[in-house]
C-alpha cells in the first residue's frame, strides 16, 4: 500500500486540488476522487514547467486566483 501525505485541499466548482506532499505533486480529481491530472513528476525538485515537467519539493499549500 502506497501512502499519501496530504497537505491542502481546495474545492472548486468541477474539481478537488490536494497538495500530495508524500509523493511531490498536486492531484486534481473530479468530485468521486478519480485523478483528472497530476501536476509534477513525483521528483523532490522545484522546477516550473509544463504539467508533466514541473516538479515539486514537499507541497504544503495551495491558493486559488479568480480572473
């Protein structure tokens, strides 16, 4: 069994973010918890880029920007 530290979760209004500190990534799953997308490699890094290339080191925190 794999397990996950969560850290932050924020609710919108189609979607879930938690902040999986234990494997290096931000998951955003629809309201039933299936995984939508997965932002990070997994990889204790800090590295923007794009979704799949982005890293994180121990994500604590989330913030949401209405425009």
């Amino acid at each position: 069994m794999t397990h996950c530290l969560i850290r932050e979760i924020i609710f919108l209004k189609n979607y879930i973010y938690i902040s999986d500190s234990g494997h290096h990534r931000i998951l955003e799953t629809d309201w039933t918890g299936k995984i939508q997308r997965c932002f990070g490699s997994g990889s204790p890094r800090l590295c923007d880029g794009v979704v799949e290339k982005a890293q994180f080191n121990d994500p604590q925190g989330l913030g949401n920007s209405k425009k």
